[in-house]
C-alpha cells in the first residue's frame, strides 16, 4: 500500500489563525498570574498591593478631591451651590480667559500633585491609561463635539532632556479612548521658558508670552476647527492662555483646555 505524503512528512500541518487566537486566549491569564506574582500590582501613589495594575488603593482613591459639578462654565473651577445657569465664577466674569472653556479632572491636592510629579519627572507611566479615563470624564463636554486634540508643547532641549512630553502622552491616551485624532505637531513653543514653579501669576503670563506658534504647515487643519488643548496641571491659566491666544489667531474656531489637575483659588467662587 503507498504512503501519503502526509505520513512521511516529519513536519506539523501549519495551525490554523483560530487555533493560535484560541492559545493565546489559554495563554493570557496564565502569563497575568505569573507576571503578577513576579510584579505584584500595587498603588501608583503609596505602592500598597492592589487588585490590578495602574489604580489606586481606597485611601489614595479617597484624597484625590475631583471636580464635579456645579462648577464655573469658563474656568471649570467648583463653586459652592447652583445659582443658574450659565454659571459664572468671580474670577470668569472680572477677567475672562482668552480660551472659550476649561476643565479639570480634580484639584491639585497632595495626591494628584505626587501622581503628576512621579508621572513628569520620575517616569513612572503606568498611572496613564487611569489617568486618560479622568480626563475622558472630566471632559467629556468639551471632547464630544471636538475636531482635534492638541498637547501643550515642550521646548525641543527639554522635550530631549525629558525624552516625553506627559501632554502628548495624556492626549495619545484620551485620543484612543474617544477615537478624536491627535496632532502632536501642531502647536510649537519656539522659545525656552523658565520653569514655572514659584513665580507669580504675572510673572508665568510673561514667561510664556509669545512661546508658542501654530505650525505653519498645520494652519488649515486649525482654521474653523473645534480644539481641546491637553495639560497636566492648570495653575494660573497663563500656559493655557497663551496657547488659546496663538490657535485663535490660526483661525481655530474653538479652543477648549483640558487638564488633569488645576489650582483652585478662593477668590475664583461664584459672586
């Protein structure tokens, strides 16, 4: 009797595109429980065991202080009670922002101050995809009508000495939970500020006067387009500002800032 081919051949029949999905589906919970009892997941802020990669424990959870609403329509700062809508804070109606909108995932606390900080300077990245979640939330007003996403920029000498920019990063991450496109290389700052930390309101809004500039390649996707600029930290609002002031001049028909923190001044209640 003669033998197949089949018989004397020493190699497998290749697998099947559905066999290799199902083993890798068999493979995946196994790999997470041996990557977990290698690197056991912990809090991103206080680095206790958790159930899951990149959250928080109860009592981090607990002390990050969100913004939620009534707040100010412009500034997206809180304010003490509903008085109507729109709702205006003090600070919006004595000195309006330049941006049409602005919204926070929370207060700059203690928490959220060391999550950013570790984030931006100590490269600890694996709090992102939580903190794309916030920003979606907290901006989901802002982002639901959106055209385009743009981080906030960093000067090229910092941006090699950093080696990320954290805006492009948050903004990466809220541009694939929306599906919003993102452009990284639309806004350029074509001057090196001083760092911000420590000056005073007037002295961060000349520090970044005339530090950023629309790319003018990228001047007709601006024109008459609805923007979300993207931050980590909204302190004063002057970085905000400025750059609002340089899309609007671009023709952009809309710019909104989002940011995963912002200070909260007294003074910026409701009157």
């Amino acid at each position: 009797m003669p033998i197949g081919e089949a018989e004397l051949s020493l190699e497998a029949p290749p697998a099947s595109p559905a066999t290799i999905r199902a083993s890798a589906g068999l493979l995946r919970p196994v790999l997470g429980r041996l990557a977990d009892l290698l690197l056991p997941p912990v809090c991103i802020s206080c680095r206790r065991r958790v159930g899951g990669h990149g959250l928080l424990c109860g009592a981090c959870f607990a002390s990050i202080d969100f913004i939620t609403p009534p707040l100010c329509a412009r500034l997206g700062v809180p304010l003490p009670y509903e008085a109507g809508e729109p709702l205006l804070s003090a600070a919006a109606i004595a000195t309006p922002p330049v941006y049409d909108r602005a919204r926070a995932a929370a207060r700059d606390s203690d928490t959220m101050r060391e999550l950013i900080q570790s984030f931006k300077y100590r490269d600890r990245q694996e709090g992102l995809p939580l903190f794309a979640r916030w920003l979606a939330k907290a901006g989901a007003e802002l982002l639901a009508d959106a055209d385009l996403i743009v981080p906030v920029p960093l000067y090229p000498s910092r941006l090699w000495w950093r080696r990320f920019n954290q805006s492009a990063m948050l903004a990466l991450g809220i541009g694939r939970l929306t599906g919003i496109p993102v452009d990284c290389a639309v806004l350029k700052r074509v001057r090196r500020t001083a760092s911000q930390v420590g000056l005073t309101a007037d002295q961060r809004r000349r520090n970044v006067a005339g530090a950023f500039r629309v790319d003018q390649r990228m001047r007709a996707r601006v024109r008459k387009a609805k923007l979300v600029v993207v931050d980590d930290v909204i302190t004063t609002g002057a970085t905000a500002e400025a750059c609002a002031r340089s899309l609007k001049r671009a023709g952009a028909a809309r710019v909104d800032i989002l940011a995963l923190a912002r200070v909260v001044e007294p003074t910026a209640f409701v009157l």
